[in-house]
C-alpha cells in the first residue's frame, strides 16, 4: 500500500492515468518496462472533461495502445464510489474481486474512502483497515497507490501530507510528486519529479 502526495496541480492524476495505461498495455513508464497486468482505477476527483482529457493525453502520449488491449486490462471507475456511498468499501471491494487487478489506484484517498473529517486519525485507520481489507481479497500481490495533498510543514520545513499522519505510519511506502524548481516550460506543462519519502523494509 503505497501513498503517493502532491500539491494541487502538480500532475498527480496526470501520472497515475500514464501509469494505468502503461501497466495495462506493458509498455515503458518512467524508463522501466511493466509486464501487462490488470488495473483498477477509482477516480473519485476529476471532472468528465478532465477526466476525458487526461485519458487521450496519455493514449496519445504511450503510442496509442490498442484499445481492446486497455479494455481487456484497464477499468476506470469514475465518482461510482461517491454514488455508492454509504456501500462505497463494499462496491470497491466487489468490483475488485470481480476484475481481479494487480494494482489498484485511489484518486484520492479523502473522496474515495468518503472522509468526513481529514485530520481524523481514527477515521483514516478505519478507512486503511478496510483497504487492507479489498487487497487481501483480490490477491496478497495486488497493490494499492493511494492519492493524497501535499503540504508544507511550516515547523520545520519539510514536505509532508495533508491530514491524519496514521497515512503515513500505517502504509508501506511514501512518494512525494513535486514540482521541479525553475521557470515553466514552453508547451506548458511542468516537469516534476518524485522523492521517495519512506520504504518499509520485508
């Protein structure tokens, strides 16, 4: 169960559609190449033209990937968590067990898991249990990247997540996607990087 954070903006759903759709077509992502495994995207952030945008972007940018391929490996859930709700863990966890992903991707964890209170330490841990709960039902490999803010903390400096800490403590990795310094680039995008915060050791 990985965290992935990031300032609003800085391209967190950008780079988990390019993940998806590489992982579900073996193609290179980030200079590794991933073998073609099923995926299970919630987006329970992104608006339908956003979320249309973002996907021929991707499409575009991956080779154009056959799309009976990405339909044979690739589901994209957009806001049915929020229409399930108060069943939304247990259509996560149908649907998961139904498709059978070796990755699944929460965008993001606060609307998926429908968090009332973000600085809630026990909510969160109620929220992780139940996760743990769909991952061990698919598959002990299946993995889940979480989506969660960024912010600064202004104590002493350093990046950390926005909302309850047990994310961080109760995961097994964090990533900070963040801005690269420096003016922005000329097609308009902005180069970013990733900053591995914390892997747990097995």
């Amino acid at each position: 169960m990985i965290v992935l954070a990031g300032d609003a903006g800085v391209g967190k759903s950008m780079l988990c559609y390019s993940l998806a759709v590489a992982q579900a077509s073996g193609r290179v992502f980030l200079g590794r190449q991933l073998f073609r495994e099923k995926v299970l995207y919630f987006d329970e952030e992104n608006s339908e033209p956003d979320f249309e945008e973002y996907l021929r972007w991707v499409w575009r940018g991956l080779g154009r990937p056959t799309p009976s391929l990405l339909d044979e490996n690739l589901r994209m859930e957009r806001f049915r968590l929020a229409a399930t709700a108060p069943r939304h863990f247990n259509y996560m966890l149908e649907t998961a067990i139904a498709w059978k992903p070796e990755l699944i991707i929460l965008d993001t964890a606060t609307s998926a898991c429908h968090i009332l209170d973000e600085n809630d330490n026990g909510e969160a841990n109620a929220a992780i249990t139940r996760l743990r709960g769909v991952q061990r039902a698919v598959s002990p490999l299946t993995t889940m990247l979480i989506l969660k803010h960024a912010k600064l903390d202004h104590a002493d400096g350093r990046r950390t997540i926005r909302g309850a800490k047990v994310w961080l403590g109760s995961t097994d990795a964090t990533l900070f996607h963040l801005a690269s310094p420096g003016q922005s680039r000329k097609d308009g995008l902005r180069t970013s990087r990733l900053e591995s915060a914390k892997v747990r050791s097995f």
